[in-house]
C-alpha cells in the first residue's frame, strides 16, 4: 500500500501502459522500502476502533531524508465503504510502500468538505490531529445506509443493525495532506466507529502497542526471545538501545518479539452467497503485517506478516557511500491497528 502524488500516479500509469502499446522497455520502479524522498509511510489512530461521542487522536509517520520544513493537514468524511468485516476496510491506502492508491481508494475528503458535503469536514493543521466521533452517529439508520448502500425503503432490523454496529460497524475516512516543498502528497486512514459492547465476546480492537524486535548478525546464529520489553524511545530493538552500528557487507537478522501466540479472533461480517442470506457471520484471527522502510538500499524483503516467516534481513552493500541513515517499521493487525518505531544507524567498514 503505498503513496504517490497524484499527478505521479498519473503517469506511472502511462508508463505501465506505454510497453503494451508501443512495445517499449519500462524503466524499473524504485522499491518501495526505499525511502529516498518524502514519504507517508502510516496513519494511526487511538482508540483503534471507536464508539460514537469518542475523541480520536490521529498521528502520521512523515518522513523526509532531506527535514524539510512541512505541513500538515486533517480532514475526515462519510464515503460508501464497508467496516472492518467486509473487503479488508478500516486500513490505510495511499500510504505505507510507494505502489500506488489501493483499489479501494475512497477519494480525498477535502473535495468533500470543499463541495458542502455534509458528512465532510476539515480537521485542521498539525503534526497530529483530533478526530470527535459525533454522539449521535447511529441515532438514525442514515450512517448505515450511506456506509452499505442500503436503500431508503428498507427499515432496519434490530437484529441486523445490532450485528452492523457490534461487528462491522462504519469507517469514517480520514484524509491527510502533507505539504513539502512545492508538493503534495495524500494518504487516507479508516477509523472504525462501532459499538463492540453489544456483543461481550467480541472486545474494541487495541493498536499493536507491544510490537519489538530484535537485531543480531546472521553468523552468530542467534534464536531471540518470543518477548521483550519495547524499548521506552521509541526505537526498533529490544537488544539495541538507542542508536546502532551497521557493517557493510554484513547481514543482520531482525525478528518480530511480542507476536500473540495465538492471535485473538474477532467477529467479522462477510457478503452472503445466496440473495436469501447478503451478509454472513463468522469469526477471523487477527494478523501482525510488518512494512520495512529504509534510508539505503540493502532490505530483503518489503513487507512480511506474523502468521508466515514474519522476520527480515538487512545488507547494506560493501561499497555503499552513505556513513549513516535511518530505518523504520510499520505494524498493522489487518483490521486498523497501526503502531511503529524508528532507529537511527551509523555504517562502518568491516
């Protein structure tokens, strides 16, 4: 899930359909764990999921090789877009990886608010913004509606809106700009409303605030430990405290710690297979994905997930110039939970 400009992402889609029409060789697109420009690598939200009358503190991951000065800015709208049980909602497009707008790209609030829509407003400007969730969002079926293009003749079953409200809820959109020298740039975050309590088994979704890792060279062969404690900095490394040195020509290992054993299960509505029976109940597990950034090229891999080979490997090139840069990981649960660190590193000669 990544983000481009707009007018980037207008021409890498000329670009993609370039050789099929003029037999041409495409250029190679730059990887996205790549961080060589300013980027929004994640949007997270706290609570992680919501309850109408809610304060919602939002706070981006911008980063920028070069620190230039920027703004932020903070909108939130009402689009027609399933919650967390259906199509993967509640997540982040736009952002997070340099591949585009994801197909579910749910359009810029800030249009929204500029053309009177009345679910559209503007938050603000600043590093981190404030998100109230309105009281009355599910005083009448409108939201619901609107969320899951239910017509206006259909009255609601209680039973039906109970299972809307306690599993799938309504995703509000939130829409961030990020202004840096002359430019740009946009990504989107869904904020799940819902009200979790009318079904006891099924507990609010938490951010992953308890992810670490743990970083040690190939060779040594080292088995870390299931759990740490998360380093209180804000950095990656359970074992490195602060700052760490990175050897050219050196693999390093860096393994995920604190990955639940098993992952909690969560109620989800998914789309029926028969017109009799549209919307289906059942119950998923939750997942760690892990997004890999880094200011020099040398990531094996640019993203990885909990339930699979959940660990990743760094090996800056024996002749790489660079004497020092940055590194950054991005936790997500598959349902809206974000949380991530940052390390800063130096590089050596073996």
């Amino acid at each position: 899930m990544g983000l481009l400009e707009n007018t980037t992402l207008r021409a890498l889609a000329l670009a993609l359909a370039a050789p099929a029409v003029l037999g041409a060789c495409m250029e190679e697109l730059p990887r996205p764990s790549l961080v060589d420009d300013v980027r929004i690598l994640g949007v997270s939200n706290a609570p992680a999921q919501a309850e109408p009358g809610d304060t919602v503190t939002l706070t981006a991951l911008v980063v920028d090789p070069e620190d230039r000065p920027r703004t932020l800015r903070w909108a939130t709208c009402l689009v027609p877009e399933q919650g967390f049980g259906f199509f993967g909602g509640s997540s982040e497009t736009g952002s997070s990886g340099g591949n585009g707008y994801g197909l579910d790209d749910p359009g810029s609030c800030f249009d929204l608010a500029e053309a009177g829509d009345p679910w559209a407003r503007v938050l603000g400007e600043g590093e981190t913004a404030t998100l109230v969730v309105p009281a009355d969002l599910f005083d009448d079926d409108e939201a619901l509606r609107l969320t899951y293009g239910l017509p206006a003749d259909i009255e609601l079953a209680a039973e039906l809106k109970t299972l809307f409200l306690g599993i799938a809820g309504v995703n509000l959109t939130v829409s961030l700009r990020v202004d840096v020298a002359g430019r740009t740039l946009e990504a989107s975050k869904r904020v799940n409303v819902g009200v979790p309590s009318v079904l006891p088994d099924n507990p609010a979704n938490e951010n992953p605030t308890e992810a670490t890792f743990h970083i040690a060279r190939k060779v040594d062969l080292i088995e870390p430990p299931a759990t740490a404690d998360r380093p209180a900095d804000g950095t990656c490394f359970s074992n490195e405290a602060g700052d760490i040195t990175l050897v050219r020509g050196t693999r390093y290992v860096m393994t995920p710690q604190n990955i639940p054993v098993p992952q909690p299960t969560y109620a989800a509505l998914v789309p029926g297979t028969t017109t009799d029976q549209p919307f289906e109940f059942v119950y998923q597990q939750e997942n760690w994905f892990f997004a890999w950034f880094a200011t020099i090229e040398g990531l094996d891999k640019d993203a990885s997930k909990g339930s699979a080979v959940p660990e990743n490997s760094i090996q800056l090139a024996e002749d790489t110039p660079e004497t020092e840069g940055d590194l950054w990981i991005v936790v997500r649960d598959g349902r809206g939970g974000t949380t991530w660190c940052a390390t800063h590193f130096t590089v050596e000669d073996p």
